[in-house]
C-alpha cells in the first residue's frame, strides 16, 4: 500500500508545482455582461465558463471538460486545457463570441479539500445534466443562435449524449466532436486491492460511488440507456480517442505517474474498456503517443484534448459542410 500512498504524494507534488496557468489569447474567462447568472444545481454556486459578446456568424461551439477539470486553469486545477482548445478555434476564423465554455464542477477547490468529491454524486452526470439544459439554451438565447457545436472531452462527452437523450434535444446541437468519452465505462472501478484510484487521495474510485455507478461496468443502467439504438445519432458526431493508452479505459501505463490497473469493470470481471470512447456508426480518429501534449502528468488521456491533431481535426469537422447545414 505504501507505494501506492507514494504515487498519490508524486502526483499532489506535480500539481503543486504546475501552480495556476495564466489566461491568455482572445478568449476569456467569464460570461459576458448581459449573459444571465446560472446557478450550479449540485453545488449552489454560479457555474464558471466562459464566452463574448458580438455577432455570431458561425454556430456557437460549446466546450464541455472531463471530470475532475475547469474550463480554464484555476487555484486549485491547473489543467483547463479546453481553453486552449477554444483559443485554437480563435486563431483560425472563429470570434470570441462563437466560442463558449461550460464549467459545470466548480473550481476544484472543493475537490482539493475533499478528494472523494471527484467519484461522489455532484461530479456525475446525471446530476450536471440540468447545468448543460440551461446553459446551452442560455447560449441560444444570448447569441440568437438556432443550433449549437459541442466539443466534449471524457466525461463532458457523455454529458453532452445524456443531456440530448434525457431532454430530448439533440435538434439544438448540429456537430458533436466526442474526445476520449467514456461512452462504454472506465477501467478505474474495479474493486480489485490494485487499483489504487480507489484510494481517498486519489478520488475514491469504488465501485459504490456515484461515478463508478454510472461508468464502472459497459452495462450500468446510465450507459444501457444512452447507448440503446445507433450510438452515434441523430447529431453528426466525430470521435477523437487515443488508440494506445488512456488512463480512464487502457490496463497499460499513462505517463510517468499511472501504471496499469486491473482490466476488470466494477464487478470484478474481466473486461477490456481499452475501446469506450468509440461511437458506433461515427467516423473516428485514433492518436497515439498523446502524452506528450500534456506538460503536466505526460497522459494521454489529458493529452489529447491539448493535442494540435485534436484541435485541427475538431476544426475541419466543425467547418465541414454538409446537407443539415
């Protein structure tokens, strides 16, 4: 157990070194004046995000995070690499204005007192689907917006699938990019004594929490309900996912800090999750070697959504045309 203790103090130490990532570039780090105050459902407190005012010719693009980050870096998460994501958007034709970000777990502070926060019910999806209805039609309201882009990375992949099925508003979202989305579970829920992510430090990954509820086994009754049918419709999705390793579905090393995990679901069954973010019928893109576009932990799981390739595939699908346009 000691040296799984040792990987839970190497990764508060590299936290602790990344500090707080500066804003930078066009995009900012609040909702503009005007943009009404949405109340988080699971935590009472405003959600964070960002976006602009100004004309919209193009249709908003949404950026939801994973769980356990932010839309941009704060105090307490020094991650926030969809802002990067959204800046890139920026850079290549896009105005601040069409570009909008959802911070729909708070500021991680919480989390950073508390890490069992990061498996328990306010971080599941279910309880952050009301936060995504009023945001998005939110968005339209303030843009005058018919439709809206999303570009959902992990956990914001199935936010965004579960929203649509549950309130039946997949007609407000016309492109879907799903980056490295849970879409058929994780790995890190076994009740297994090696995985360690069952540990309080590092969230609390047990089979009863709320999370593991909700993505511990490919046949829980969230993912039942969402993957029922053709997975990938009526919203025209594309999948970016990570074809050798992701610490959230591959028994296999993530960076200098994840080593493998049992490939067993919540039950203790042998399962390979290695294929979850995969969307049947939606065209896909397979990275490898994803590491390296995440400074912080060298994962591909977060070093996917900070990756050029993602950026400039998710870029290319947006932009595309096609017949529902």
């Amino acid at each position: 157990m000691s040296k799984l203790w040792l990987i839970a103090a190497t990764l508060a130490a590299a936290l602790a070194l990344a500090g707080e990532a500066g804003a930078s570039g066009t995009v900012g780090t609040s909702f503009p004046a005007g943009f009404p105050t949405i109340g988080d459902a699971s935590l009472g407190t405003p959600v964070l995000g960002f976006g602009a005012a100004g004309p919209v010719a193009r249709t908003p693009v949404i950026f939801l995070h994973g769980n356990n980050d932010t839309p941009f870096a704060t105090a307490c998460n020094p991650f926030g690499y969809v802002h990067n994501l959204a800046e890139f958007f920026a850079d290549h034709g896009y105005e601040p204005s069409e570009l909008w970000g959802l911070g729909y777990q708070g500021d991680q502070c919480d989390a950073a007192a508390n890490p069992l926060l990061k498996s328990g019910d306010s971080h599941s999806t279910v309880a952050n689907v009301p936060d995504l209805d009023r945001f998005v039609r939110a968005v339209l309201a303030y843009t005058h917006a018919r439709r809206v882009d999303i570009v959902g990375h992990s956990l914001g992949v199935t936010l965004a699938r579960e929203w649509m099925r549950a309130d039946h508003a997949s007609h407000l979202v016309r492109r879907l990019v799903a980056i490295d989305g849970p879409n058929h579970g994780i790995v890190n829920c076994s009740p297994s004594p090696l995985n360690y992510f069952q540990l309080a430090a590092l969230g609390g990954f047990t089979p009863s929490s709320a999370i593991c509820r909700e993505y511990g086994a490919a046949d829980t009754p969230l993912l039942t309900r969402l993957n029922r049918g053709n997975e990938s419709k009526p919203t025209q999705t594309l999948v970016i996912r990570n074809a050798d390793t992701s610490f959230v579905y591959f028994s296999a090393q993530d960076g200098p800090f994840f080593p493998p995990v049992p490939a067993q679901d919540s039950h203790g069954n042998a399962h390979d999750f290695s294929h979850s973010a995969e969307l049947e019928g939606a065209p896909q893109l397979d990275l490898v070697g994803q590491g390296i576009y995440d400074p912080i932990l060298g994962t591909a799981h977060l070093g996917i959504l900070n990756s050029p390739q993602t950026w400039q595939a998710a870029l290319d699908f947006l932009q595309g045309e096609s017949d529902d346009d």
